[in-house]
C-alpha cells in the first residue's frame, strides 16, 4: 500500500483539485469552471426575469477567482487518466467485468464472474465496493434495502449535450459575484429541478431530477420528448437549449434514492457511493465518499490485522448511514421547498454553513471541530438543523446558521448574492477557534489572493 500510495501521489494528482493548477498541469483534460453554486427559480409557462430584490435566485461563491475555483469532472477523460496513473504505480486494473457472485469465506472474499466470455475469479483479504448505488456487494451478497425515512420518491432524466448557451446570454443577472454559468447551475421549479454543468470541451451535462408526479406529467420514461415538453413549459430554460444537439440517448433513472441495509462485513466494505444515494442536488454525493475514502484508507493503514480492525468497521457502518440519512433529510426538505423559493434559500443556507465551516477547520489542521458530513452530530448545529427542517422558519434556521457561519451567510443585507469574502472568515475566526493571525496565513496558503 505504502508504495502504490507514494507512488500515486508523486504522479502529480493535486493538480485536479484546482482550476487553475489543473489548466496548468492538464490543459489536454476536460474540466468545467465551478465558481460556486447557482440557483433560479422558475415557474411554470412563465418566462424567468432578474427580481430587483434577487428573491427568485441565490449564488453561493466557493472562490474569489477562477485560480483556486472548483471543477466539474468530464469523466470519460479524468476517469482514463486516473486508470493510468493507477497502471504506472504497479495497480492490476480490468474492465468490464462481470461479477456473478461473492462469497465470504476462510478470513477471504473470493469473487467471480466473466470478462470477455473468460472466467475471472479474484480472491482477497478485503474488498472496497466502489461500484455505485445497488453495486456489486449490495446485489451479490443479497443484502436488505432499506428506506431513506420521509423521503420523497424521484425520477432522473440526463444526458450530454452540445451547443447550450449560457443562461447569461438568456436573462443577464448583472452585478453577480460570479459568472452564474461557471458553476453548478440548478433551475428549481415546484416538485423538481435542473442541473446545467459546462465542460471547456463544448460539452455539457445537463438532467432533471424531480418528484415521481412529476417526472410521470412529463413521461421522463420516454427520454427525448419528455425533455422537449419541459422545456416548453420553462420558457427560458427552453431558450438556454434551444440550439442544442444531445450526445446520447437519454437515461432514464426511475429509482435512483437507495440506503443498504448493511454498509460492512468482516472482509468487505462499501464506500458510501454504494451504500446508499440520494440526489445530485447540492453534490452531497462527494463529500459523503471522500470521506469515507479518508475514512477507510486510515483504518487499513492504521488498524489493519488488529483487534480494532472490526471495531472501526461496525463504526465506519455507523457513520456512512447516518450521514446519509443527514443528506436524505435535508434534501427532502428542499423537494418540500422548491415551490417556495424562499424557504428554499433558507434551507439551503444550512448546507452552505455547515460546507464552509467544516472546510475552514480542516484547512487549519481541526477536523475535529467537523467529524461529520453536514455537521449533523454538532452538539449545537445538528438539533438546530433539524428543528429548522421541522420548522423552517426565518429564526429557526438563522438560529441554527449563526455559530457557524464563517461565510457571512447570517448577512440578510446581501439579497442572496454571497461572494467568498476574506472579512467574514476573519471575523468569524473564534468561530473555529483561529486568530486573526492564523486566518491570514490560511488565506495565504491557499492562493485566496490572486
């Protein structure tokens, strides 16, 4: 492990997790600009119009600029450079494989199945499913799916698109902190939403997710004309994709929320991709599994062959599940919203606390101060969120955003629009326990000052 880890790490992957660094190191790799995240709210046969009062959007900046900004991931190429680099540091890697069964079995998991018409059998001390909701595990090993409480059944409809327009180039929002293209851009309407993501390559994701009455007006079942009668009943929408030419059939997802009824076993464990999912809307899905993978990869390395081994799998089982059902909860509460936008940016507002305030302590060496996706086990903010998810008022959810907001989101003045503001971590820095000094060589460290 030691010397695959090594050697993975010298082979330059830091580089992805910037824009700018990226474009640097790997211009011949698709990316998309991810400034933050955009939200419009829509309503039926109703063209969208910028409100002087922003009350129908909200812009959340996760960079000052395009240097340090995030990415959206064009996976057919990040994904052959990643199996590359795995290659070259000594990893035994094949595809398309089908697996037909797994058996535990003697302190090993022994699995077999087909590639290319040959028996494939793989016998391991351990194996990490990372094979994505009702993946290899879950299905193989027939274990019991369980239900994500209260939340709402969903349909997703997708694909690649060529020749969107930015929404910009439609309705200008002037003045924004960012440009709303060059992010994760979500048009809500009541009982659903649309994610737009741009790649540079000309490409561009684009799907709905939405409420199973919904996605059944609509007929997502039948792909392509279902996505047309969408886009005639959001005019403006419309206009973004009137020009565009699909890359592939539409998918059709018509089940897509799934929680495993078990996440670990004495010689297996599931990243929390394949233990459960709920929904693109907020990317809670690489949070939850980047966790995990820091989770499980420190388990290995420390506690592999000992005693502890067992006990810190029951507890990393424990952890994946509630933090899904924390993700389920919020996102359900959104769905709830989504026909009134206003409560909508409120709630919203307590995944972007809960984000800002744990990726600040962690950038300072704390992550003890946020052990927890979406601070859910927080002795102050996790009771807080939920009365504001019972309850979602403008003083409940305030009530629950202030201890933690080092983004200036508690600010009502700022109309929606929240910029990356270096004043609001600086004075908020008692918040995670930091001086005025310590946040400035933070800010330093990671490039905030172009």
């Amino acid at each position: 492990m030691g010397g695959t880890s090594h050697s993975l790490q010298s082979a330059g992957l830091a580089p992805l997790a910037k824009w700018g660094s990226w474009q640097a190191s790997y211009p011949e790799i698709s990316c998309g600009l991810k400034r933050g995240f955009s939200f419009l709210h829509h309503r039926f046969g109703e063209p969208w119009v910028a409100q002087r009062d922003r009350d129908n959007e909200l812009l959340v900046a996760a960079s000052p600029h395009d240097r340090i900004a995030d990415t959206h991931w064009y996976r057919a190429e990040v994904d052959a450079w990643l199996v590359n680099e795995a290659q070259s540091a000594g990893v035994q890697y094949m595809d398309q494989v089908k697996i037909e069964s797994a058996v535990e079995g003697d302190g090993r998991m022994r699995l077999t199945g087909v590639r290319s018409g040959e028996p494939v059998t793989v016998g391991a001390e351990f194996v990490v499913d990372a094979t994505g909701p009702l993946g290899c595990l879950h299905r193989r090993l027939g274990l019991e799916e369980r239900e994500l409480p209260g939340y709402p059944k969903t349909e997703f409809l997708y694909t690649h698109f060529e020749g969107v327009k930015n929404f910009s180039a439609v309705r200008e929002s002037e003045g924004a902190p960012y440009p709303i293209d060059a992010a994760a851009l979500h048009h809500v309407f009541e009982g659903g939403w649309i994610w737009v993501l741009h790649f540079n390559n000309g490409v561009t994701s684009a799907g709905v997710a939405a409420r199973s009455e919904i996605a059944e007006e609509f007929g997502f079942s039948e792909g392509a004309p279902a996505w047309e009668r969408l886009m005639q009943r959001l005019p403006s929408v419309g206009e973004q994709f009137a020009e565009v030419r699909s890359l592939r059939p539409f998918t059709h997802s018509a089940r897509p929320s799934f929680r495993s009824g078990t996440v670990t076993g004495s010689n297996w464990a599931m990243l929390p991709s394949a233990a459960g999912f709920v929904d693109p809307l907020l990317s809670t899905g690489f949070p939850l599994t980047l966790l995990g993978v820091s989770r499980l990869a420190r388990l290995l390395e420390e506690d592999w062959g000992t005693e502890r081994f067992a006990t810190g799998l029951t507890d990393y089982a424990k952890q994946t599940d509630a933090e899904l059902l924390a993700a389920a909860r919020l996102i359900a509460g959104l769905y709830r919203s989504m026909g009134n936008f206003e409560e909508f940016t409120r709630l919203s507002l307590l995944y972007f606390a809960a984000a800002s305030y744990s990726e600040t302590a962690r950038r300072l060496g704390k992550p003890y101060l946020a052990p927890s996706f979406l601070l859910h086990d927080h002795p102050q903010f996790g009771p807080a969120m939920e009365r504001a998810l019972a309850d979602p008022t403008i003083e409940s959810t305030m009530r629950a955003i202030e201890p933690v907001d080092v983004a200036g989101l508690s600010d009502s003045t700022r109309g929606n629009w929240y910029s990356a503001d270096a004043m609001d971590l600086l004075r908020n820095a008692h918040k995670v326990g930091a001086s005025e000094a310590e946040i400035n060589q933070l800010l330093q460290r990671c490039g905030f000052w172009n």
